[in-house]
C-alpha cells in the first residue's frame, strides 16, 4: 500500500446495528398517517468511508439534504484534508504561512489550542512530522527494524513538535519552524459531523444517524420509531466482534484507538504519539467519549489517549456534559466523568472500579 493511501487509513471503532429499510409512521394532525422512509447516503469525508441515515416524509426534501450535506463535505475537505494538495492546511504545511484562513479553519485550530491547553499538551496538531518519520521507516521498507525510527531522528522530529509554534491570527497562519506540519486529523472528523447534522436540523431533518469515519458518530433526535439509535462499539482486540451495544440520542460518539492505524503488525507503533516523547502511547488501546458535540467528543477522545491519568482527570473535569469509556490493553474498562467527580467532590471518584466488557 502507498503512504498516500495508508494516509487515508482511519481509526474504524463503531458500526451500525438494525438498520433494515422499511417504513414508520408519524401523525399529521387529522390527516392520514405519514410514512417517514428511510434514506442513506454513502461516500467518503476526510478520505474515510461516511454514511448518513435520515428518516423523512419527503423524498425530494430528503435529496436536497443531503445535497446540502454532500456540498459541505466537499467545502470542508478544502480545509482540512492533508491528501488534498490545495487544501488549506495542505498548504500551510507547505509554505509555512496561510494568509487569510476561513474562519472553519480559524475556529478549529482555536478549539485545538484550548484542548492543547487543558491537556497540558497532550493533544498536539503539530505532530505530523513525528507521522512522517514513522511512516517513511515502516513502509518505504519491505523489512523495517521492528523497534521503530532511531532515536536521534525521533529527536530530531521533536523539535518541530509542538502547538505554541503555530501563530493563528485572522489574516495570517505561520508555522515559526521550518519543517513543521499541522493534522487535524484528531478532531477535524468531529468537527465536520457537527456542521453535517447542524445543516440536516436547518433542513427539518431531525431523525438523522452521520457516521462519519466509522469512528465519529452523532444522532439528531430518535429512531423512527422513537427510540434511540442503537450502535456497536468494537472491541480493540478483536475488532471483527463488539464489546457492548449503546443507545444513542441527541449526541455523539467519538473513539481513538491505536488499534485503528497501526505502522506494523504488532500495533505497538501507532498513530497516537506522545508529543512529548514522540513515540506511540500503549497505556491504553481505546477511549470513546460521549459528548453533545462531536468536535468535543473526537479532540477529547485523541486527548485522553494520550494524557497520564492524572492529567485526563483534570482534562474530564474541564467537560461537564461529557463521559469516556477508557479500555485498557487487559480488557478492563474505567470511566470518567466531570458528573460523577461533581457529585461525589473527589476528583478521584470520576474513574469507576475497573471491570471486564
């Protein structure tokens, strides 16, 4: 496989259950009972398979939505996709500046150096160059040393890592090394998801499943039959098997796991780096968060990943709607969430008792 296609390789987390066609009804005051159908849509956002569901009572409303929905994918990608040669951040990284930004841009990167922030680096956009030198290592060799890039060359790529090097402003981006490279790939997914059911509610759409990524996920509203939309989180050891089935409504989904984009067959190199120390973090193999935003949910899942312990809690104490499922390379899962530390007043209390899936 190329290097530009494994760059189109993403994390694959979470799949759709009990998604037959079919019809339900609605009330329409006195009239007869409306049938609400079921439309799909299936292509590709940020380079990973996409898919969005909608119940609705009108095709041609339908089409046009997810027109919408196609339209602003497309715009997006002009934006934050590293494989697109024209794309704003593709040039960023290119030139090391980026005169007048869109404001998608501007927005996303502000909301990154607030995650970067609160994860006291942990999360960091500027670690594609620790990407490329781990890709050039694994696959421009049929037989790459298993202990991954030496040493010096991890040094070497550290030192263009880091997220207070980038000055955002809102007539220019600069890089303040040369070498520097920017991917959103930790939390631009999520952030595309949100624009997409915000523009399915603004059509009427409020039945909607997008599942973007299969690793971004956000319901608006129910099931057509008014209950939540169920899904399947995958197990990060045998991802051909679920670890448990969740209800989802009015809300997101989000996992990072290194299982999803590993250099070799081991998956011990990953790409989910300490921008710290530049290699792939293992203490844990999933976190998936639920959030009512999906751009909260996919920067924070990326975040917990990589954070020590007692940084995520601190880091889940910062998001009062959100909750993370954190599963370790035993199997044991914990969960955080600002509620429970809330109610209890310890922050300790946040990590429930570890338990099998």
């Amino acid at each position: 496989m190329s290097m530009a296609a494994r760059r189109l390789s993403r994390r694959r987390a979470l799949m759709l259950l009990g998604l037959g066609g079919g019809a339900a009804f609605i009330c329409a005051g006195d009239r007869a009972r409306v049938p609400l159908r079921l439309y799909r849509w299936e292509g590709t956002s940020l380079g990973s398979p996409a898919r969005l569901l909608l119940y609705h009572t009108d095709r041609a409303a339908a089409v046009q939505a997810i027109s919408h929905c196609v339209a602003e994918i497309e715009r997006l990608e002009r934006s934050f996709a590293l494989y697109r040669e024209d794309s704003e951040i593709a040039r960023l990284n290119r030139d090391g500046t980026l005169a007048t930004p869109s404001q998608d841009l501007l927005l996303l990167l502000s909301r990154s150096t607030r995650l970067s922030e609160l994860s006291d680096g942990a999360f960091d956009v500027t670690v594609q160059p620790l990407w490329t030198l781990y890709a050039r290592h694994f696959f421009a060799s049929a037989t790459p040393p298993a202990e991954g890039p030496p040493a010096r060359t991890i040094d070497e790529a550290l030192k263009l890592v880091n997220w207070r090097n980038v000055e955002i402003g809102p007539g220019a981006l600069r890089l303040r090394h040369t070498g520097m490279g920017l991917t959103l790939n930790g939390i631009a997914q999520g952030y595309v998801t949100d624009r997409i059911t915000e523009i399915l509610r603004a059509q009427g759409c409020d039945r909607v499943l997008a599942d973007l990524g299969r690793s971004e996920i956000k319901a608006a509203g129910a099931h057509a039959d008014g209950r939540a939309w169920r899904v399947g989180l995958v197990d990060p050891r045998r991802t051909d098997k679920f670890s448990r089935l969740l209800d989802l409504h009015d809300g997101a989904l989000c996992t990072s796991g290194g299982y999803g984009t590993p250099f070799e067959p081991s998956r011990r190199h990953h790409h989910l780096f300490d921008p710290r120390r530049g290699v792939s973090v293992n203490r844990l193999i999933a976190v998936s968060v639920f959030a009512p935003s999906a751009t909260v949910a996919d920067g924070l899942s990326t975040a917990l990943y990589v954070a020590s312990p007692e940084r995520a809690r601190v880091l889940i104490a910062s998001f009062s709607a959100a909750r993370a499922l954190l599963t370790y390379p035993n199997g044991a899962v914990e969960e955080l969430s600002a509620a429970a530390m809330a109610r209890c007043g310890d922050s300790d209390s946040i990590v429930k008792p570890k338990s099998k899936v």
